[in-house]
C-alpha cells in the first residue's frame, strides 16, 4: 500500500501525465482580485511551460488545480535541459521541474505580498500531485478539476466560471492549452460537452481528490 508521501509527491518523471494541486497557506486566499488570476497564469506560463504541457487547469480562491504532461528533455532546447542555481548547475528533470515550480510560488507570491500586505507565507510548502496512470483517470479528471467551482459551491453552473480551461477548449483564440489534442481525446466538442454533464461514480472520486 503507497503511503502519503508515495501517493501526494511522485517523482516527476519525463513524458508522464500528472494531476498537481496546490492550495493557500492555512487554506487562505491566493488570489482576491481579476488581475491575480491572469498573473498567476503569465508567471505559470513564464517558468512551466517551457518544460510542461498544460491539458486543464481551474483557479479557485484559495487553491488551483492542473493536468499537465512533462516534457521529454531530450527534445528540449539545449539551453532548458540544464537549470542555474545559484553554483549548482541543476541537470536532473526531475529537479529542473521542482525548481521550477518553486520560483514560480515565489514570483507570484510576492506580487500578492505587496498587494495585500503579507508577511507570512502564501502557499503551502509543498505542491501535491498524483500520476495520472490510466485512460479512466485522464478522462474523468479532466472533468473533475473543470467541474471544481461548482462542487465548492463558487459558482451555480462551472460552464460560465471564468478562471478553468473549460471554455477556453472549444475557443479559436490561440493558446499552449493543449486543446486540440483534449478534444480529439474526447472525439470532438460534443463527446467533450457530454462528459462533463456526467457525474462521477462515488469510489473514482475519491480517488481523483487530492485536496485533503
């Protein structure tokens, strides 16, 4: 049986799917304004995407949710396969995306800072994710995370939040969202709308939580 730390902090491996899931420090907000959330995303851009593909992604006030696929380093440019810290010349992918992910908290984190006038800490120390081992999985995580606001009670109806990925699948705006590629997995927008109106069997639920 996997313990806590086996099951919440997998290594981060090359060319995996993974469900990552952060919240704010205490359960407190890590974002009070609109701003914030476009912020949040650019910096998230910015650090990660050179090294991750984004499938789903929803923002919640005090906590956010992701799919993303790690890249295969190999097939990175020269100059990302390796990372500069401080004298340490990070080469390990594994490390380069935990490292990462840490400059991002920070970077954001002291936007809002300032903004709000914090002192302590605005994220939890570490980011939970899970591998996403499995066809089922994918499917219905995908739901589960753009389904999120409306099970926290944030909005009536999770088609109109405005912070998810949800709409931004069926757009024709340019994006790195991995839309195409999460449509075709659907069988097209339809499949894609369809699935979402499902809901989850009781027992698979638990297992896509990693919120606890």
């Amino acid at each position: 049986m996997a313990t806590y730390r086996q099951e919440y902090f997998p290594p981060l491996l090359e060319d995996c799917f993974y469900h990552i899931y952060n919240r704010g420090n205490n359960g407190d907000n890590l974002f009070f304004q609109h701003r914030n959330y476009r912020y949040f995303l650019q910096k998230y851009d910015y650090y990660l995407s050179p090294y991750l593909e984004t499938y789903t992604f929803c923002l919640l006030p005090n906590h956010f949710h992701l799919l993303v696929r790690i890249k295969n380093f190999a097939d990175l440019p020269k100059i990302e396969q390796t990372l500069r810290h401080g004298q340490e010349l990070i080469i390990s992918p594994e490390r380069i995306i935990s490292e990462q992910f840490r400059r991002f908290f920070v970077s954001y984190a002291k936007s809002i800072k300032v903004q709000e006038e914090r002192t302590v800490s605005l994220f939890e120390k570490n980011f939970r994710r899970k591998l996403v081992d499995s066809d089922e999985y994918f499917t219905n995580l995908v739901a589960y995370i753009h389904r999120n606001p409306e099970t926290h009670g944030i909005c009536a109806d999770f088609r109109e939040y405005p912070y998810s990925s949800y709409c931004k699948m069926m757009s024709p705006k340019v994006t790195r969202l991995m839309k195409l590629q999460v449509l075709s997995w659907f069988g097209g927008i339809e499949a894609y709308q369809q699935v979402h109106q499902n809901r989850e069997e009781p027992g698979l639920l638990k297992e896509l939580i990693i919120e606890t």
